[in-house]
C-alpha cells in the first residue's frame, strides 16, 4: 500500500524566535538550519527578511540545504500594488525558491486591526500570491486566526483562503494564531475547508499551545485530510511555543496509525538524531534541556516506580511506548546497574580508554558519576572531563602539576577622567616538580578593555607551566557558559569550558561550586590536563 | 440546561512523586493538599500507605479537607485472601473515606509480569474491590495499561474491568500507563467500554505525556463519556509526566465547549489562585517555574511580535485566547528588537508610566533599547531593568545613592586541614545624601560554605543603605543566570538576576559587561533601585 506524503515545515528560525528570551545570531540561524536539513525537513522558514538585521544578514548568505528554504513575510498593504510594496519586495529579494506571507481570514482582525473592508484584504491576499508565484516561487499563505475567523464568520474565512488557492498558492496553511482551539474544532473546521474545495494536500495546519494541545491539534487536521504541518524543535515559539516538530516526528514515523499511512522526509537513521538536535538547540540558547519533554527528554525512559523497574527488567515494552533508542534517548532505570555498565564502556570504547567487560572499577566510575550529576555536573555536555573522571578512577592520569592557590580580585573605581573603570587580577602559584611557580595576570586585553576575573585566572594558569609551556601555548578559550544549577540542596553553578587547540581540536570541561571563580578554575585545570595527557605530555617527577 | 458533573482527582502526592528528582516530605504533602482543597478538587490521593515512611506518616495524621481524602494500593496478590494481604491492609488502614487500588487489565503483564493465571487476577481485583466496599470505601479501580491491554486482548481487559465494577467499585479508572496511545484511541476504546455496560458516569481516565498528548487523550475520554479526570499540579509524573490539571482545569471551566455542558468544583473565583498555587508547587520542589506553561507561564500571555503587540493595544482579544486575569496571570508585552513604537507605548502603559502619543522621548528610548540590546542587553528578560530605562529617560528615577568603588577578592588556598577552601570578601562604597558608608561582607553563609563572590558583593551592597535599608530587608535574590553572548565585536557575559520581596512580587534585571562581577553587580544595582522606587521611597538628598 502506498502511503501518502506529509510535508514538514520548520519555523524555529521564525515564529521560534519570537519565544521570549530568544535571539538567534545569524551563524546560531545558519548551525540550526543545518541540523533541520540533515533531519530531512522539507522546508525551513528562516525569518523574515527586512525586519530586522539578523534576518536579512541569514538570507544575504543562504546556507545551501536540501530543504526549500523560505522567506517569510506579509501580503501587500492596501492602497499600493503588490510591485510597489516595499514589505513584500524585501521578502522576493531574499531570493528563496519558496515564501510564505501571512495574511488576515478572521473579519473582525480585518476591518479593526488593519481598518480595510474585507474586500481590499481579499484583494491584497490575491494580488500578493499572484505577484508570488509570476517570479516562479512556491508560495505558502499563512491563513492568520483561521479557526476563531472561520467560528466568527464562515463564509469571509473561506472567500479568503479560497483567494489565495485561486491564485496559486501551492499551501493553505490553516493557523490557530492564539492557540485557543481544541483539536475536535480542527478536525471539523478543516474537513469543512476540504469539503468547500480545497484539496488536502493543498492544506497545511500551524497550532499553538495555549491549552497544551498543539501536537493532538496538528494530527487532528492531519486526520482530516491536512498534509503540511508547520512547528519548531522543542517547541519553541510564541507565548507557550509552537505545536513541537520534536514531539509530532517521532509521533508520525513510530506510531502504527500514522506510519502505515503516511510517509515523510524523515529516516529511522535521521530520527536517532533527534536527541542530539533537541540538546544541540538547548544549547546554542543555553538552556536547561526539559526533562520531562516526550521522546527526548532525560526522563522521557526514566523508571522510578520499583513496581516499573522490575517488570522492566523483564521486558522493556512493559512500561515503555517505544524503544529509546529510535530518537537517540536510552533509557534510566536507577536499580539496574548492569545497563548501565554497558553503556558506559561504550562511551569509554568511543574514547579509546579499553576497559575488561568484568573491571571491578566499573561500578565505582557509575557511582562516582551518579554523584557528581547530582552535585550539579553535567558530563554529556562535557566529554573531556567524562574522559578524565574515568581515567583517573583507571589510574591513568598522572599529577602533572599541583595547584597551591590562587587569588583573584576584582576592582571597580574612577580612573583620572572620573570614569567608572574595572581591573581584575590573578595569582596563581603551582608545584611543577620540585619548582614553586608564582604567575600573575591582569584582564586587560591588548585594546586596553577588561575582559573579567576568569580571563585573569586563565591568563595566570597558561602563563608558565614549565616544561609543559609549549604543549599548551596554542590552547584558547573559545567558549564560556555558565549555569546556575541544583547541587544537593543548594544552587551551584556550573561552568562548561570549550578549549580549541591549533590542530583544530576542540574539547570542554566542567567545573562545579557555589562560587563561579572556583567552579572555572576547576574547568580551566581539566582542559589543561586533558590536553597534556591527549599530547602524550610525560610528567615531571615529583 | 443542566450540566453534568466532572469530578477531578488529584494524584500530585502519589504519581506526581514519581518525577525524577521529586521527593515530598509529609509537611509539604499537607501543604500541598491544603491548595488542591482549596481549588475544589474532589479527591486527593496521598500516597501510597505502607510503601515508605513519608507516605504512612501523612495518613497518620491527615489534613482536614472538603475533597475525599484517598489512599493508593494494589488489589491483593495471588494465593493470599484479602483480609490476610498485608500490602492491601496497610491502605484499609490509613482509614480514609476513599481507596484507589490499582490492578492489571493486560493479559500479557498478568501472566509475563505477575506470573499468574488470567482467572486469577480477576479473582484478586473481584476479592479486593468487595473486600474495600464491605468496609464502607468509596473504591476507584486503576486498569493499569488498559488501553494496551484492550488493543491486545478486548475480551479480557474488558473482562478485568467489569469485575471491578460488578464488584461495587465506584469508579473505573481506564488507565494509559505507557502513555503512547492516541487521542482518537483513547476516544474509540473509551466508547466500547460504555458500549460494554459500564457508564461513563463510572469511568475514569489517567493519562500521560509521553506522545505530548495528555491533556488531549484526557478530553478525548471525556468527550466519549467519561467523567471522572486524573491528573497532577504542573503534570508532574513519572518519565514524561501526568496529564496536568494545571492546563485541563482553566479549559473545562472556560472554554464554551466543555464550560456549556459540564461543572466541576473549580469556582471562577478559585481559579483565579491557579497561577499562585502553580508557582507555589514550583518553589516547594525548587524548580524553576516553566515559562511556556499554558495558562499559567510567565509566557501564556507575552506578545513579542510587534504585529501581535499593536493590535493587542487595540483589543486584548486578537491575540489571547482567554483574559489572563481569569487564571491569576498577566500579560505581558516584552521589549525586543523586534519591537515597535506600540509595544514601547504599551509596556509603559501597564507600568503605570503616563506619557503623551507624541512625546519627543519615545524614539530615543527605542533608540536606546536597540543600542543596549546589540550590546548583550536582554530586556524581554528583564522587565524592571527596562522599566528603570524608560523612566529615566523620562526623568523619574532619582539618584538614591551613588557607588564610588568597589572590590571583591576571591582567594583558594588550604586550610590548617590541608583542604583546599575558597572564601571571597565584598568592599562596597557608597554615598548616600552626604553620608559616605563602606560595607564589606564575605561570602560564607551560616552553615559555613562560601557563595562566591557575587554573593559577598550582594550582601556587601544590601548591608547598610542608611535610610533604605528598612525597604529592601525583605529583598531576596531568587534566581541568577548568566549568558555568554555577543556584545558588538566582543564576547560578553549577560547576568539577569530574579529578586523577590516580602509582598511575593518578582521582578528581573538584567546586566552586562566582559567581567562577569560587574555585569552582576549591574543588575544588583538595578534590583535595588526598582524596589526602592516601586516602594516610593524618598531619596536623600545630595
């Protein structure tokens, strides 16, 4: 049986920026479009170009995706043709082969928010697509409050869609803009858009969250008929976020109902990426990935109930919907540790660290690690200080140097212009061998700017090791992030430390305290150890 | 038109502990169910008694409430009758008005997991329903993965759960333990177990979220005639979470759909605390509260795109699907660089900031936002920051005091022990009307530990303001989180500090600067001024 194609489009670029809090950089929009395409989304909107500099940066170089990249933007305004609309021409200059312009379908938006009759919107929505499509682009119309128009005003909801179809839009895209609708609603009122004319695979259907239900909104227009969904990763978007394209996914390629049915851009190959997409996105916002997000969240497979866990043990399909391991998640059950184990001489096999299936370390490195998570470190997103944690319990990391003490301060005062000026200063004094090393730094950078208190102490660290000076003289700090995070019962912080050396290697390293100048010292002193002993650096006696 | 009656049952306690990282103490379980008893929930259950000790404790001496007080357990086990299970007496025992046992209904977890004979089972649910209501329970049967179960063997787990309910249970509770079946399934079975002779005034439904459906699935049982709702505060829950009465609640009483045909005991005006007990649940576990919650997130009703904003001046309702106020929440209208002129009008307007349409200043506060924010400045973050901003553009912020230096040291050396100890010390001088005061403070807490050095100077700063020190006693900062970001050619650090006071109000300020102490003590500064403006507290004068 063939199965019908549903088309996914990405809007994370977009209407996920609108998330409060978020701002994407134009290289952050080009890294992100990059993991939509190797996911196998078919289209990605990547804002819109004109209002503002970042997006109109991002379209001036267009990353090169297999994916239909898409301008995003509005019909034309009332009182100008669509060729002298300078809104519009913004959006067709970004050359994208495909765009996407909202327009108004719900009357009452019509005549009070734009003040326009209904009759010059239908205009506008009409000369706007024709306009589209004459420069040979694959328009998409976002029908704008599409649900609550149709509820207010059936009849002016579809001439206006049915204006854009008519024109040649490839997509009608039925919005529930304020998130309100329940998916029963969808259901009907799409089948209604269907039965007025409009086929299905001309239909495509962008929700909301506002009840928590974008996700059963989008498959309720997919049930009726609807063959593009719009969402972001995680959920990102507006108020309460877009329906997620992380949930609907794996939804539509694992579930029987949807799978047997439909067929989309994604590979089971792709969907075991998806962890690793929704946590690179985290990241890039530096934000503390949910736990509780379905399929890719750390608790997703995580069971606590020991009545769970010991079915579990027996079958995984017990308590589990799908298997982990098809979106890249593994499953948590804190009894087993035989699971765990495994797991992690794999990690250690992947790190080239060969340990004997039976090492009666093994035990003593998954405890360590357990504790030390929930003090507050994070070794998922730190690989090298994962590498030495285990090494170390391995007996393989020697005592390159030892670090007596340091200290830092952290002046802020009126310099001779009556300016408010800030310095910080370093001391660090190490034993390399036998030798004492006193080091001093300031954060003054070559421009003269003060670059903080961590500068200072990394400068101080770096500037003579020794024997070990040149090993470590092409290491930079490239990446800095910081988090304040559950230790226990109190807040910490967390520092994660990315380090890049001039082969191009780039590693990261954590550090835990409730004070942030310890917890980067900690991470400071891991890169440099996981970089001497990577170089093969032989210790000084001591 | 009468409406039917939908009854909620509250399992935050029992299955709401079962979240990662979730642990209630018997205090916090009766402050708990204080709130749900206020709200109007129908049933609270507890916990589980005999399970583990908080749990026996809480029954021991139970909260006085309106809603059926109910004790969890499991119908009793194999080749035991129901007066000799221990585990079954250990919830008689608890001597509460209502019991809820759960029990298998899939044929495979009775003979895979329990190790018995179908016919048993049925016989230890029948036995223990009976055993329940002879002693005068109002009993609930939780049909452990009944739609699983139903999908494999219809008969059986038909069979299952009309054994309970011959047997005088009170509620069927169809449970979708794995949490992977679809709405429109949950839809269709719900019907044939109706179909099967049992009313849907008998049924119940549990779900969880790990397709992102839960509160759907829950409707959808709803809308196939069940009535009675399980559900958790916040979906709290094991993996993915609980159907969360937080979203479910604010949609069944406002929605024309559900609020037409049904009541429950959820008031108006107890709905409006819902904001306020959510958040309450959030500080009880320590979490920081979910921005996009549906509802009740600081983000429900935040309209970053500047369209959304103009025509929300016009008329709430074009972009919010309910009043915010409904649910004790706020809308809020963040500054971005996507903002325009109406969001600025707007923001200044909820803020109780008069300022004429044409006032020569509006452009230069946008002008000004724009600047700070390609600087590192995040004002949709920090609402009081941008309040500062504007109102000293306008000239409504009087110099309360004025900072001549300060310095912060952080020192790690060993103790007489040989252990390596941190401890960092804060100098703050200021000038307050002609008064110069000096403060200094460490970083240690009562306990002992150091807090780091943006502790030391919070402390420093808030240890004597002279005439203001009264005002911001009651000051606490509550959250503190910093970003790594791009400040024009320069990597930046970007501190937003969350503070609370006495009155429970929050507010947000943000700062930014390459040392990372003095973007902190930035917004420090900023947190102080708000407070003491907010307050109107006169300033000294210089």
């Amino acid at each position: 049986m063939t199965r019908e194609r549903l088309y996914l489009y990405d809007t994370t670029l977009r209407d996920g920026q609108q998330t409060q809090g978020v701002q994407f950089s134009t290289a952050e929009k080009h890294q992100i479009a990059a993991m939509l395409d190797q996911l196998g989304i078919d289209y990605i909107e990547g804002g819109w170009p004109g209002a503002n500099p970042t997006d109109s940066e991002f379209f001036a170089s267009p990353p090169a995706t297999k994916a239909t990249l898409t301008a995003f933007g509005m019909t034309k305004r009332a009182g100008r043709s669509a060729e002298n609309d300078d809104v519009l021409a913004a959006v067709l200059n970004a050359g994208t082969p495909s765009v996407c312009l909202v327009g108004k379908t719900h009357d009452y938006h019509v005549t009070h928010a734009l003040g326009i009759t209904l009759d010059e919107n239908t205009d506008n929505i009409r000369a706007s697509v024709i306009h589209c499509t004459a420069q040979n682009r694959e328009t998409h119309f976002d029908a704008e409050h599409f649900f609550d128009g149709y509820k207010a005003n059936p009849d002016y909801a579809l001439q206006a869609i049915h204006a854009a179809h008519d024109a040649g839009a490839r997509w009608i895209v039925l919005c529930d803009t304020n998130g309100g609708t329940l998916p029963s609603e969808i259901h009907t009122i799409t089948q209604a858009v269907i039965a007025s004319g409009i086929p299905g695979d001309r239909l495509g259907i962008h929700c909301h969250d506002d009840t928590g239900q974008a996700v059963a909104c989008t498959l309720a227009a997919v049930e009726a008929g609807a063959r593009q969904i719009q969402g972001t990763l995680n959920g990102l978007g507006e108020r309460c976020g877009n329906a997620s394209l992380t949930t609907l996914i794996p939804t539509l390629v694992l579930k029987p109902a949807y799978a047997e049915r439909f067929e989309t851009g994604v590979t089971p190959e792709a969907l075991k990426t998806l962890l690793r997409i929704s946590r690179k996105l985290d990241d890039i916002l530096n934000r503390v990935p949910l736990r509780s997000l379905p399929y890719v969240g750390a608790s997703a497979f995580a069971h606590k109930a020991g009545l769970h866990a010991s079915a579990i043990a027996k079958d995984p399909a017990t308590y589990e919907h799908i298997d982990p391991a098809q979106v890249g998640n593994a499953r948590i059950v804190p009894m087993s540790n035989q699971a765990g184990q495994s797991n992690l001489r794999m990690v250690l096999a992947d790190m080239e660290v060969a340990v004997a299936r039976d090492d009666p370390r093994l035990p003593g490195i998954l405890t360590d690690i357990k504790t030390r998570e929930d003090a507050g470190y994070a070794y998922d997103s730190a690989q090298a200080s994962f590498e030495l944690l285990a090494r170390r319990a391995l007996g393989q990391v020697p005592r390159f140097f030892e670090v007596k003490r340091y200290r830092v301060t952290v002046e802020r005062r009126k310099n001779k212009y009556d300016q408010m000026v800030s310095l910080s200063e370093a001391v660090v004094v190490l034993k390399i061998g036998d030798e004492k090393k006193l080091s001093v730094s300031e954060s003054m950078d070559t421009e003269g700017h003060d670059r903080g208190p961590v500068n200072a102490l990394a400068k101080a660290l770096a500037k003579d090791l020794g024997p070990y000076q040149a090993t470590i003289d092409d290491m930079k700090l490239v990446d800095f992030k910081v988090r304040i995070t559950q230790g226990g019962t109190e807040a910490v912080t967390r520092v994660i430390i990315d380090s890049e050396d001039g082969q191009g290697r780039r590693w990261s390293t954590v550090g835990v305290s409730p004070n942030i100048v310890d917890a980067s010292f900690e991470a400071l002193l891991d890169a440099v150890t996981w970089k001497l002993l990577r170089d093969g650096v032989r210790p000084c006696p001591t």
